[in-house]
C-alpha cells in the first residue's frame, strides 16, 4: 500500500495524510426554498441559487451576487461546500463543488450542503474534491433525463487530507494563483475590447451595425 504522502510538499510539513470517508467530516443538508422570481436587486439577504453554481460560480464563492427580500432557505455557515443535485445533462457537470466563506447566505433547493463535522479548510476540500474525486464523484450520480446527486449517494467516498495547518497553506498556494488568473484574464477582455475599438475606427464599412 502506498503512503499517503503528497509528491510535493512545502518543507515545514511531514507525515502521513488521514484518509477519512466523507460521511466521517461532513454531515449533509440541502437547501430549500428560493427561486429566479425571488432574487431581487437590493434585497436584504444574499441568497445563492442552483443554477448559479453553474453559471457564476467557480470552485471559491469570493463574493456573492444574488440578493432576496425572502427568508426561505437553509442559512449557510461559514465554511459549507456546495454541490448541485441535479442536471439536465451529464453527471460529470454535477460533480461541481464550491466552497461558502461566508455565513448566513441563504442556499436555494435543489443544493447539497456539506457542513464540517468539526474543522477544517473549506477552500482545500473544494480544490482537492474538484480536482482529485471529481471524476469518482459523478459516478454517483442517478437517472436518466434528470441526472441526481444526493449526500447518501456520496457519502461513502474516501477523502485524504493533511493537519489543518497544511490544509490552509495549499488553499492559500492555489487561491493565489487563481487570482493572479483571474487578473490576467480580465487584462486579456480589456485588451480585446481595446482592439474591437480599434478595428471599429481603422475599417470602413458601409455594413449596419459594425
């Protein structure tokens, strides 16, 4: 059996990773309630919504966009992972996870919650579920035209992690990068709208609307 050791390790780390099921460091919910009609501009609760999780959503809620005057649904606490419950497509795109570094948004229905049993880094299971089970993950999913994902379906995978202290200093490490990604990307749809503008005005055409 192989150790369950990392092939790259910043140095102030050691040891073997616990290898847990998922069912033994989160407990699951879902969310309830809400839908499009409910999001309003300026409501007073944030809300999140299934689709969104698709659309707008990576795999770290940095800021939340959607907001309700409603108090349905389930109030999220600092730290749940957020995964869809079910697609019109593939259960690959339900194997979706996203981590809430925020309290009392409310989750709509359709929203698996997993919430830790104890502790532990939100951002490092995103990344490591994402990237590592994804894949294992999907195969849980059940149906035919509606693909469904439930916490009881799931609960059973076996997870690998390090000391919360390791847990924090990855999460950082990739949240780092995705910013500078993030940056970069936003650098490169200025640069294209620069160049659309510039095209708009170095051409003539006598098309309408160009």
């Amino acid at each position: 059996m192989s150790r369950l050791v990392p092939k790259l390790r910043f140095k102030e780390f050691s040891g073997e990773w616990e290898e847990k099921k998922l069912g033994d460091v989160f407990i699951g919910k879902k969310g309830q309630g809400l839908s499009k009609k409910d999001v309003v501009k300026n409501g007073k609760n944030k809300c999140i919504l299934y689709g969104e999780l698709y659309t707008r959503y990576s795999e770290v809620i940095k800021e939340v966009y959607s907001h309700t005057h409603s108090s349905a649904g389930v109030k999220s606490k600092l730290g749940d992972l957020l995964i869809p419950c079910s697609t019109t497509t593939t259960a690959i795109d339900l194997a979706n996870v996203t981590a809430l570094e925020e309290c009392d948004v409310l989750i709509g229905g359709d929203i698996n919650i997993l919430r830790f049993k104890k502790y532990g880094n939100s951002v490092f299971f995103s990344y490591y579920i994402n990237f590592v089970k994804k894949l294992e993950l999907s195969k849980y999913g059940q149906g035919g035209t509606i693909v469904h994902l439930y916490y009881n379906h799931f609960k059973e995978i076996e997870l690998c992690f390090p000391s919360p202290k390791e847990q924090q200093k990855i999460a950082n490490t990739l949240s780092t990068l995705d910013n500078l990604i993030e940056a970069q990307n936003q650098q490169i749809n200025h640069l294209k709208q620069h160049k659309k503008g510039l095209m708009q005005q170095l051409f003539v055409s006598n098309e309408v609307g160009v």
